[in-house]
C-alpha cells in the first residue's frame, strides 16, 4: 500500500515575515502596544529602541496626527503634591482624552509648558529648573545647570532642529548690567553653552506667550528699548542667529490689552486684542497669518473675533480656535470662565478646563526612549 501522502495545504511551510517587514507594521502601533513589544524578545526591544525606527515610527504619526493639544492646570493633584496634572485633549474641541501627573517634584509655583516638539515636552519655572519629559514611555530628563551668570527676566524656548534631527533649548536671560544673553541646550550633548547676540539694536523681550517654532526658528515679540516700536525676534535653530520680522502694516498698538504670537498650520500667527471702554470693555481679537515666511507684505488678517467679555488668550490652536480666559470686573482670572472660539464660525464653547494653565500641541512618540542620562518611572 503505498503511503498517504499530506495535502498540499496541510504541508509545512516558512511562514516567518522578513524582519523589515515586521518593523514595519510595528512602526505603525500605537506606543502603548510598542512597550509591551519590547518585552518580547532582547533584539525586538533593541530594535524598536533604535534611532532609525524611532524616527520612522514618529514620520508615520506625523502623518496621521488627529490633532491632539495637552494643557497643564494651575493647581496640583493632590492638592498637597507640588506634582501638577496634565491632560490630553482634542484640539478642536477640548474634549478630554487622558490625564498624566507630572512625575518629578517640581516647584510649582510659576511652572509652565515652554513647548511640545513630537511628543517631547519642555516644562521650566522661576527657580530655573528645566526638564524633557516624554508621558508616553514614561521618561524624563533634567537638564544640566547653565552656564550663563545670574539669571533675570528669563526667557525659555524648545525647539526641533531638523536639519540634525536634534532637539535645542533656547534660554534667553539678562545680566545685572541689563545686557542679553543667550544659551543653548543641545539633546545629543546633553549640555548648554553660551550664543553671542547678533543683532546691533538693543530689544527687550516682552512675550506673554511661549515661543511659537515655525520654519524652523523661535519667535517671541520684542520692542527696542527706549521706545514703543513692536517687532518680532526670530531665533534661527540651525544658524542660532537671531533676525528682526515686522509687524502687519497698518498695525497700531493703540488701545491694545494683549499681542501674541502662534503656529498655525505651520505658519507664524499674531493675535491682538483691542479693549474699547466705549462698548462697555468689550474686546475684539484679530488674527493675523504670515502667509510667505520673512515677506512682511504676506501679512494677512485672517478672522476678527467681537467678545463681549474682557478676556486674555491662552493659546491659539493649530486647528483655528483661541482659548480665552475671561476675567472678573477686578481684571483677575480668579473665578474666571474658560471659553473656546472658533476663529471661522465664532462659535463658543464654555466650561472646558477648570484653571488656568499652559497649552501647546501634543502626540505620541518614542522620543528619548533611546536617550542617555534618562529617568524612568
């Protein structure tokens, strides 16, 4: 009887994917399934670990970003940690996605969001500690201490240089003779060092708002000291030289309660605020987009927005809307409401968060995973 021989489709077969391929679809998972990979194997974990598969992971988000923002309230969680809260939310809507408690002890007081860079995030406060944190692998850094002198009226700004696929700290300080300086914080050498001041004008740094990273450079507004001319203050990230951008022509400082700047879609944004007491203290924001990087005559107002409460603007999203902090008849944000305004349909929507707090964009990644001198939590 001659042997039965097995079908075809039952016959053993090599059904191992090449490993390429197997990166490949990992890049696409979300960072909370990538962890849990790690754990697989020693050379998954070293893979997924990688510069080259962090990067390809975080060019794949890029490409799908839903639009996320995360925003900091103003009183910690418990009340009686110095440990603040964090919470992820949709940028057009604010609706809440989930929360992270901020994981180093951290003085509180006068804590803020410099800014999100691919899913980093740069806190810093008035007693000059700096840290990079990543909520997503759970991860930080403390940066080093700076190498300037005495610290006063200091400026902070994070930022991606692309160019060297790198990430810089920008820290802009006064000496006690009133002289600028500046320092650098480079992620790769994990160390600051000092930039000389290039411009022959003497400008005061007067942002209200965290520096805003478009086309690769930090923008703060400014003005020359000893007069009342506006500018805005371009820090280059690859050149780290600074440059001088004007304002929109036609624009006048008179009877404005605030001036910001912002990225929006990838382009430099100003926002003002005019108070007249003629209407009852009513406010009116004009947004305002540079539509050709540098070319002062692409200036172009995009919205005005009528409010008829007095309010001071927290933030204005990639996606068009001003976060509005509406203040009590004593001009305090104590008590104060939280409203939302969408820049094209003036639609408004109250009661999002319930504190002041600092707010900038937001996304998974795996950046500094492969970092030294990192803390883990």
């Amino acid at each position: 009887m001659s042997q039965m021989r097995e079908p075809p489709i039952l016959r053993r077969r090599n059904t191992h994917l090449p490993y390429d391929i197997v990166l490949n679809i990992l890049a696409r998972l979300p960072v909370k399934s990538l962890m849990r990979f790690r754990c697989v194997s020693k050379s998954l974990d070293s893979s997924i670990k990688s510069h080259d598969f962090i990067n390809d992971h975080l060019n794949i988000n890029k490409n799908h970003d839903n639009g996320y923002v995360i925003h900091m309230g103003s009183n910690p969680s418990p009340p009686s940690s110095n440990r603040p809260v964090c919470t992820v939310a949709l940028d057009r809507s604010f609706d809440r996605i989930s929360e992270f408690v901020v994981p180093f002890d951290f003085p509180f007081e006068h804590a803020e969001i410099v800014g999100s860079c691919n899913g980093l995030l740069c806190f810093f406060n008035c007693y000059k500690f700096i840290y990079l944190w990543n909520p997503s692998i759970r991860k930080f850094k403390k940066l080093p201490h700076t190498c300037l002198g005495q610290l006063n009226n200091v400026r902070i700004g994070f930022a991606y240089h692309s160019e060297n696929n790198d990430y810089k700290v920008v820290r802009i300080s006064y000496s006690p003779l009133s002289i600028l300086e500046i320092e650098v914080y480079t992620l790769s050498l994990d160390s600051w060092r000092s930039v000389g001041f290039n411009l022959t004008i003497n400008v005061v740094v007067c942002s209200e708002l965290p520096a805003s990273l478009v086309n690769g450079a930090l923008h703060w507004m400014g003005r020359i000291k000893g007069e009342e001319t506006e500018l805005i203050m371009a820090f280059d990230v690859n050149s780290e030289k600074f440059a001088i951008l004007a304002l929109p022509d036609g624009f006048t400082n008179l009877n404005i309660f605030q001036r910001c700047l912002a990225s929006f879609k990838g382009k430099l944004a100003f926002i003002t605020c005019v108070c007249n007491e003629e209407f009852g203290f009513r406010c009116q924001y004009s947004v305002w987009v540079m539509k050709e990087y540098g070319v002062v005559e692409s200036w172009n107002k995009l919205s005005v927005i009528p409010f008829e409460r007095v309010a001071i603007c927290l933030a204005f999203t990639e996606y068009g809307s001003l976060l509005l902090c509406c203040l009590n008849k004593r001009f305090e944000s104590r008590g104060s409401r939280f409203v939302l305004v969408d820049t094209e349909t003036l639609h408004e929507k109250e009661d999002l968060i319930q504190h002041p707090s600092y707010v900038t964009t937001f996304m998974e990644s795996l950046i500094l995973l492969d970092g030294t001198n990192v803390a883990s939590y």
